[in-house]
C-alpha cells in the first residue's frame, strides 16, 4: 500500500471486524518484511525494524507513538538499541483486522 493510497479513516465510528485466515495471508503477501505471529486471540503481524543506534531506534518508536495516537490503534513495541519490533491486533475482535494493516503501511511509510 503506498502512502498515497492511505486514507484517514475514523475507526471509531467504522465497525472492525476480524479478517479471515485468507485475508490476512492475501494482505500479508502485500506487505514486505510482515510476518504473521501468534495464534487464534493472539495472532497478529510483526515486524523488526533496524537502526543504527539507540538515537534512532528512539526517534522511529516517538513517529510510531504518533502514528497510533492519531489513528487510536496502538501496537506492542519491543524496544532495543538499534531495532524495534512492532506488533499490531485488535484486541476488540480477537485476532487481525484492515486497521492493522493500514497501521502497518503508515510505520513503514516513516521509513520511506
């Protein structure tokens, strides 16, 4: 997904729902360097992104935290000195849903 084709999409008033088991290896397929983690309630796609340095990896997770502040869709991060493994779910619907994987093309459209 290119960044122009990023909308702004209120989520709050749009009804998520859980994609299905196709869907997700279908969108992952369009996702470079997106893997799928976890099972069942637990599934979600991840990704490790590298950094030269701590002043870096930081600077990266501060544009991640902004990214899902405006889109109320939060990742778990695992921190490190030079990379960053994000992980995104939707809690609500138990398992991987398209505002996923829209946060996912906006955190690598940070490193474009």
């Amino acid at each position: 997904m290119t960044t122009s084709m990023l909308k702004t999409r209120d989520w709050s008033q749009t009804r998520r729902r859980a994609l299905t088991p196709t869907e997700v290896v279908m969108r992952l397929a369009a996702a470079p360097g997106w893997k799928l983690s976890g099972d069942g309630a637990n599934a979600a796609i991840e990704k490790t992104f590298n950094f030269a340095n701590y002043h870096e990896t930081m600077a990266f997770v501060n544009a991640v935290a902004f990214v899902a502040h405006r889109e109320d869709h939060h990742p778990d991060l695992s921190v490190h000195y030079n990379r960053c493994v994000v992980r995104f779910n939707t809690h609500d619907v138990g398992g991987i849903s398209e505002s996923d994987f829209e946060c996912a093309a906006r955190v690598d459209a940070l490193l474009q």
